[in-house]
C-alpha cells in the first residue's frame, strides 16, 4: 500500500483541522460582519445556510433595552437555524450594558458582542461605540463588569485606534483580556478613517502576534481568495466578511475549499435560483411582504453588480411593488446573466459607511 495520500483524501485530512474560537468550534474560520440594517435574522439565516462559519447580529441599543423599546427587543429574537449567534450591543453606560448583557443572555444567544468600532458622530459623541477605547483603563473596568454580569463569553469588535495619532488596539486588547473578554475582532481601519483608505492588515498581523487574545481581522475581503489569502499570510485566528459577502453571497463556501485545499466551486444557475429562494422565504416570515420586498431590493441589487444588464435590472427592481414580480424579474435575470460576470466589480469599494 501507498504512503502517499490520494488526492481525494487530501482535503478531508485538512478539513480536520478544527478551528477553535474561545469555546466554540467552528466548521471554518470564514465569518459574516455585523452590518447595521443587513445582519438581521432573516439574513443570518440566509448566510447560515450559504456558509458564514457564525453570526453576528447587528447593533442593538443596549439604552433601547433598557426602555423595553419592542423595536429593540424584537431585534434580539433569532431563529435556531442561525446558530452559532451573538448579539452586538452598543450603549454608552456601564449598567446599561450590563442589562444589556443580561438580555443578550436571557434571550438564548451563544455570546455577546459589544461595539467599540462605531465611527458615526451621533455615537461617538455620547461615549459609546469607538469612544469608548479611548481609555483603555475606564474600559477594562466596563468589560469586567460586563463579564462578570453573564455565563455567556463576551466578545468585542473593535478598529486600530482612534486615529492615526492614537492607534492604541494592542493596549486594548490588553485591557479585554485583564477583564475576561474571549475574542476581539479588529476592522483595520482607525475611527477617523471611516470607511476610506484601505484596512492596514500589517498593523493587525503586528496585533495578532501579541495578542494574548484570539483576533479575527476584517476589512477589504471582496474575494474569497483574498480571504485565505489574509488568513494564511496574517495568522489571525478567523476573518470576517462583511461588504464581500453582499455582492458575493458564496464567498464563504468558497473561501472554506480553497481553505481546504479544494478548487472553489464554480458557481451555478442553480445556486443562484436556490439563494433567491431562500432569501424569499425567510424574508417572507419576517416581514410584511411590503417590507420583504423593500429588503429584497437591495440585496437584488448587491448581487447583480458586475452582471451584464445589471443597471437595467436595478432600475426594474424598484419600480417593481409587488414581491411576486421582485422574484420573477430576479429569476430571470439570473437565468440570461448568470454566466458572465465582470469581478472587476467586486473589489471596487461600495457602501461606505457603517456602524463599525
Ligand atoms: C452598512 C454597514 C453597516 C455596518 N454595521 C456594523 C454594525 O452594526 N456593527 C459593527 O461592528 N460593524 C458594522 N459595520 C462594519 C463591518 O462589520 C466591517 O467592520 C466593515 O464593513 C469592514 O469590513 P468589510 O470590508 O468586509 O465590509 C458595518 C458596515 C457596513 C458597510
């Protein structure tokens, strides 16, 4: 008998390879971004069922829990096929996030997240979201209690500092991992930055290697290649995918062969008839169909950049009120342009601006 592996059993030897993250393990280190607006449960269901390795909600007020706003409470409800999901808090008082916390708790989620890369004045201004890393000591003390106040790990997703003056995200780390925090996620990109420039993966390669604590680097993945690409070179301990995922809902299934070491699948008609599909369906048990169609739209048109007849198609969509007619003219659609895509389109930047 041959030593030597055949290459079919090549990639299931690697597929082993657990990823450990915090007590969490994970089929694959490719992670869905929280998006404002994007990231609700319909469309962590969705990204579930198209791969995304766990869930991140999107922010929550954790001032609105506090009020019992039925907006926000409704926002921590999930479906169990979204597991692994935590929700992401923001708030700009210790016992607010502490109650907030305790509802992430309550409500069933497997971890929370809190904001500390929030760059819009309206948050920052109250000392919540990227503020609140101004301070490396007065945070330690939040998270612990935060910590302290749940069973649940407690996470957080933060940038490289506050601006290029102030790039302090390895002291606090420090401080996270004094109070208990299990994992930091870092968008590479300081709060003054925003949403320009490009995220500086050296600078989260430099955290990683000093972290004592797991870090999952963010920014700039349009590719699944990309994706690995950062994984391998960086050696951060998961990526996550936030605008990438919108333009190419299969990056995450892409991204988990190529980490296999299998050839990316080619991506079909079919895969295309069956992700409309299943955005239909769980759209339609959420929302109003009003509303489910509003929702559609916009994704409809992330998904038909770089498509021949896709600004034609965009500019159908929203004329289009009926959901029924969304879907049609979207199955056909993809049925004449599914086969020529221009990628290009992908790595032109988009949607720049964000809670994170
Ligand atoms: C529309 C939008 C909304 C966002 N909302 C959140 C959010 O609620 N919480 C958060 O931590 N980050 C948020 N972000 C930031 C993303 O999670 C991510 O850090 C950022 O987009 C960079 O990653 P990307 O280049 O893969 O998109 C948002 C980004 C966008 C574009």
């Amino acid at each position: 008998m041959s030593a030597t592996p055949s290459p079919v059993s090549q990639p299931a030897v690697l597929a082993l390879r657990p990823v450990k993250l915090g007590p969490f393990t994970l089929e694959h280190p490719f992670i869905l971004a929280p998006m404002a607006g994007i990231t609700n449960s319909p469309y962590r269901r969705l990204m579930r069922r198209m791969g995304s390795a766990l869930m991140v909600s999107e922010l929550i007020s954790a001032n609105g829990m506090e009020y019992a706003s039925q907006r926000t409470l409704g926002m921590l409800k999930f479906h169990e096929e979204e597991r692994l999901l935590g929700h992401q808090i923001f708030g700009d008082t210790t016992e607010n996030l502490i109650r907030g916390a305790q509802k992430v708790e309550e409500f069933g989620a497997n971890f929370v997240d809190l904001n500390l890369g929030c760059p819009v004045p309206k948050i920052v201004k109250k000392g919540a979201g990227a503020a609140m890393c101004r301070n490396p000591a007065q945070l330690e003390k939040v998270l612990k209690a935060m910590v302290e106040s749940v069973k649940i790990p407690v996470t957080i997703k933060i940038r490289t500092g506050w601006d290029d003056s102030a790039r302090n995200a390895l002291e606090v780390i420090q401080a996270a991992h004094q109070a208990g925090i299990t994992w930091v996620a870092v968008h590479g990109r300081t709060r003054a930055q925003g949403y320009s420039g490009e995220a500086d993966w050296e600078f989260i390669g430099n955290l990683k290697a000093k972290s004592p604590l797991p870090i999952i680097g963010n920014g700039d993945l349009s590719t699944a290649e990309r994706a690995v690409e950062r994984m391998t070179t960086y050696g951060v301990d998961a990526v996550m995918i936030g605008r990438g995922a919108l333009r190419n809902p299969f990056i995450f299934r892409q991204a988990q062969a190529l980490w296999e070491g299998r050839t990316a699948p080619v991506t079909t008609l079919n895969d295309y008839l069956e992700l409309l599909q299943s955005q239909r369906e769980t759209l339609k048990g959420y929302f109003s169909p009003k509303l489910a169609a509003l929702h559609a739209r916009k994704f409809l048109a992330w998904y038909s950049a770089g498509f021949p007849g896709g600004s034609e198609f965009r500019r159908n969509v929203f004329t289009l009120v009926q959901e029924e007619d969304l879907w049609a003219e979207a199955r056909g659609f993809f049925e004449r342009s599914w086969r020529t895509r221009d990628f290009r389109h992908l790595a032109e930047p988009f949607l720049m601006g964000g809670h994170g």
